[in-house]
C-alpha cells in the first residue's frame, strides 16, 4: 500500500476485530474516520462475481459522474479486470483479509489517474463476511478529473495485506522503494512500516481492443512513455 490513508482504513478494521476473523459492519462508526468517509463505500459480494454498492461517500460517487449505490462495483472495469476482481474478492472473504487494488483510471477525453483501492472484509449482523468496507484513494494529480468523472478503470497489481504485527499509524513512514513507472503525471505517497504485503499477482494479460478503444489508447501511451524511459524503468523491473 502507498496512501497512509488506506493503512490507516486497515488499522481502523483490525482494531475493531477484537479477536475475531473480521469486525461487524454495525462496528464501524463513520466519527472515527470522519475525514476518510466521503471516499468509502460497502459493497455486498454475497455473490462475489457480482457486487454491489450498498452505500459509497459523496466524494466517491462525485469521481465516478452517478450515485453509486445500488449499482456493480465491476461496471466501470475492463472485462479482464472485472473477472480478476471477482477472484479476488472470493479470495478476501475466505481468508478474512484485506486487500489493495493498484489501478489505472481514464476519462472519456483519456485524462488518466492512478488510484488505489483498498478493500477490508467484514460480516452483517455477525454472520460470515460477506461484504467490504473499503477505500478509493488517488495516488496521482487530481488534475484531469477536474469537471470531468471516471469512465474506465483497468486492473494493474493487487495484493492480499497481512498483519505481522497489530496496526498503528506512524507520522514518520519510512519512504517506498521506487514503484515501476506509471504515467509521466503520476507519483506515489509513503507507506507505513507495519505492514507485509502477500499472495501478489501480476497485472492481468493485456485484452486486444479496437484501434479506437480508449483503454486501448491509454495504455499505449503509457507503453509509449516507459519505451522512451527505458534505462530507468528497466532498474525497476
């Protein structure tokens, strides 16, 4: 994870456990992350290939152009994408643990941002988890969503996040290392020291697109700019 927002949503989710697999949707109380809650959502994965918006913040629904709620959370993902998602969903709520989305979002006029999302198992009324709270942070320059929203999202790395010890949020995080190169406008923030990143799985197989497929512009430009930076980015990789 990069945002110190998202260690501090999976802080906030393990501390809330008490000893259990996972906290009770009825647990979270939005005072606690007051300043995180208009980037949240709950999603309902009862059927894990098809999730749903139970409740998404103001600001959330503000990036995506719609209200949220009640609509599929796989909607604005590529199909790839959307079918690696459904397996990892699958994969958080059988092993009670969180996990980060690392992804790239474009705009209808191909402005892109790097977002990451976080997403932490919890159960209703105390039965098996069967929802997420999660977390959509922008890793990027906010820059070309400005008056516009978010019409595609594609699917670039993920993570299952697990503990090795109980989470806190340090004010003094130690730097990442350098991440592969994402798109000329896109920085990465710090990440906190406490938490170990497992079961990684590569970004999906690339799906061939239409000449005028805007995912398929988008990651040409970013194949374009990694061609031109090939000497930094092959130290990274």
């Amino acid at each position: 994870m990069k945002h110190k927002n998202s260690h501090l949503l999976v802080g906030y989710w393990s501390r809330l456990r008490k000893g259990r697999d996972v906290p009770d949707q009825t647990d979270i109380d939005p005072r606690a992350i007051k300043r995180l809650i208009s980037y949240t959502f709950i999603l309902d994965c009862e059927n894990p290939a098809r999730p749903l918006y139970r409740l998404a913040g103001t600001a959330l629904c503000e990036r995506f152009g719609f209200e949220l709620k009640g609509t599929s959370f796989l909607a604005h993902w590529e199909s790839q994408s959307a079918l690696s998602l459904a397996s990892l969903l699958r994969q958080a709520l059988k092993t009670s643990q969180p996990v980060c989305l690392s992804s790239v979002a474009a705009t209808a006029d191909n402005g892109m941002v790097e977002l990451e999302t976080v997403l932490t198992p919890v159960s209703f009324n105390g039965g098996e988890p069967t929802r997420f709270f999660g977390l959509v942070q922008m890793l990027s320059d906010p820059t070309p969503l400005l008056g516009r929203s978010i019409a595609y999202e594609r699917l670039v790395g993920s993570q299952i996040i697990q503990e090795d010890e109980p989470l806190s949020v340090s004010d003094h995080n130690e730097p990442p290392p350098p991440p592969p190169p994402p798109p000329p406008s896109l920085r990465a923030h710090p990440r906190a020291p406490y938490l170990r990143l497992v079961v990684s799985q590569d970004s999906p197989a690339m799906l061939h697109f239409g000449s005028g497929d805007l995912l398929q512009k988008m990651f040409d430009a970013i194949g374009r700019w990694r061609a031109a930076n090939s000497e930094d980015y092959s130290r990274f990789v």
